[in-house]
C-alpha cells in the first residue's frame, strides 16, 4: 500500500548506531582558511549535509522509477507524507513543489486534487542525455562509430512506416541547405536535422528523442571539427533519399558507410572545411583522437 512506502527521514544522526555501542565524539572542527586565491568571489559555497526533504526527494523518485508508483498514481496526502516520514507538512511540500519542477510529479488543486505521477516527458530524458554527453570525453572514432550505429537504427526503424510525407521533409531540408552558399555552418546545421527527420519517420518516441541528444551533440562537433564539401553531402542525401524512396535499405546503408568513411578520414586529416576553429590533430593510435566536451 502506499501508506507504508516510505521509511523515516531519521532526524538523529546518532540514531544509526547499535543500541550498545557509543558513538565517538568528533574532533572539535577547525576552522578551514580562505586560500588567497580563491579571491572575494568563490566559486563554490560551503558545503552542507544533506537537506531532509531532499531524503524526501530520492524516496519518491525511487518508489517511481522501480514501478511501485505508475503513471497516474495519487501519492498519499501531505499530511499522511508528512507522518510517514515524520516531517513537517512544510517539508513535505517543499519536496513535492522540487519533483513537480523535475517533471516526476503533477500537483493539482481542489476537492480531487493532490499530488500525481507525471506522464513521462522526453523533455527531461532529453536533457540527461544531453548533459551526459557533454560531461564525456569521447575520440573522433567513437563519434563516428556513433554516427553510423544510430543511424542505421534510424534508417531500419523508419523503413517500414516511412511515408510520402516524410520523404518530402527530408528532400525540403536538402533543398534548403542546398540553398545556403556562403555559411558552412548553418548548411551543417540544416543538413543534421536530417536525423531527427527519420527518427519522427519510424514513429517512435524514444527514437525522436534520442535523435534530439545526437543533433544537440553534432551541432556542437561538426561545427568545431568540420564538414565535407557541401555539394558531397547533399549528393550523399539525396542518394540515401533516393534508396528511401525505393525501398532499398542494403544501397541506403552502403551509401551511409561512404559518407561516414570519408568524414572520419577528414576529421582525422584535421581538414577543415568550415569550422570555426582548427580541427584537433590527431593523435597515432588506432585513429581514435580524444575530443574534449565544449566547456
């Protein structure tokens, strides 16, 4: 039941230890010195233990994320919250105003209201993944390799439900990179959208929503590392269009693994054609040079 989910926020630190043990007492802590350098605007502010609804916080989350909570759930009332953990009703609402902001949670009003579990938003699985991504450090290997996985994906998850519609997109988006002379980055921008293109083509959320991370990811990359010529992309896409069109998926793959064969050679090259930096030289070690995430 859900009356009985949750486990006390101890209040007491000291409350963890066996009945018949003592706890020690801690050292009187020193007060630490400020570094010179750290200069009258720090960084960082004292760190502090960890807030009681934030407890809060990781049991609900939890109780949703193993499936004991379902999309739709009513979680018990502030008040019956607050005896679980006891806590204040204040405490209580904090942490629920946080999950709600998080997207885990929806808080209604009146006489049928309360706190619900929230639908699930690709928003925030975007944005984690998207985070991760540039927290990574990853080789022009790795990204091309990840180019080529995800979208074979694409392309075989899009085939079957691919439609009149959706070629027609993805032919519009080639027509308007095509269109753009004298900018390489926004021919790049342009052109990338092409994998979210099949990724709503397939029909599936999950596939649309990794596509969103990888175009957020290759909007930074091929910017920074470069491109091919623009008329060698846009022969290459139409090409994969053409196959699409056709229903040939083998000559869709095989006109993929060109295009990603010639743009790994130039990223490795350091070749650049419309970065706006210099690409990073490679490094003499299975081809595998270490790129650092954008700060």
């Amino acid at each position: 039941m859900l009356e009985s989910r949750y486990r006390r926020v101890p209040r007491n630190p000291i409350s963890v230890f066996a009945a018949n043990e003592k706890p020690m007492s801690p050292a009187p802590a020193k007060k630490p010195e400020l570094s010179p350098e750290l200069g009258k605007n720090p960084m960082f502010s004292p760190a502090r233990p960890r807030r009681t609804f934030e407890e809060i916080i990781n049991q609900i989350k939890a109780n949703i994320e193993d499936g004991r909570l379902q999309r739709g759930d009513k979680l018990p009332t502030e008040r019956a919250l607050a005896a679980q953990f006891q806590v204040s009703r204040n405490t209580v609402r904090e942490a629920l105003r946080t999950l709600e902001i998080s997207g885990f949670i929806t808080l209604k009003r009146g006489p049928t209201g309360g706190a619900f579990v929230a639908a699930s938003d690709p928003k925030i699985l975007n944005s984690q993944l998207t985070s991760a991504l540039r927290l990574t450090d990853f080789s022009v290997a790795d990204l091309t390799q990840a180019m080529r996985a995800i979208t074979v994906m694409l392309l075989d998850a899009a085939m079957p439900t691919l439609g009149e519609a959706d070629l027609a997109a993805m032919e519009t988006n080639i027509k308007a990179a095509e269109a753009v002379i004298d900018d390489p980055q926004k021919r790049s921008a342009i052109l990338i959208q092409f994998y979210r293109q099949l990724a709503e083509a397939s029909e599936n959320k999950i596939l649309v929503t990794i596509a969103d991370s990888f175009v957020d990811l290759l909007q930074q990359w091929v910017v920074r590392l470069g491109s091919l010529s623009g008329n060698r992309v846009i022969r290459s896409r139409r090409a994969i269009v053409r196959h699409l069109r056709a229903g040939d998926a083998t000559a869709a793959h095989q006109e993929l693994e060109t295009y990603l064969k010639e743009l790994h050679e130039l990223w490795l090259r350091g070749e650049n054609t419309g970065a706006t930096s210099p690409a990073i030289p490679p490094r003499k070690r299975r081809g595998r040079t270490a790129l650092k995430p954008v700060a």
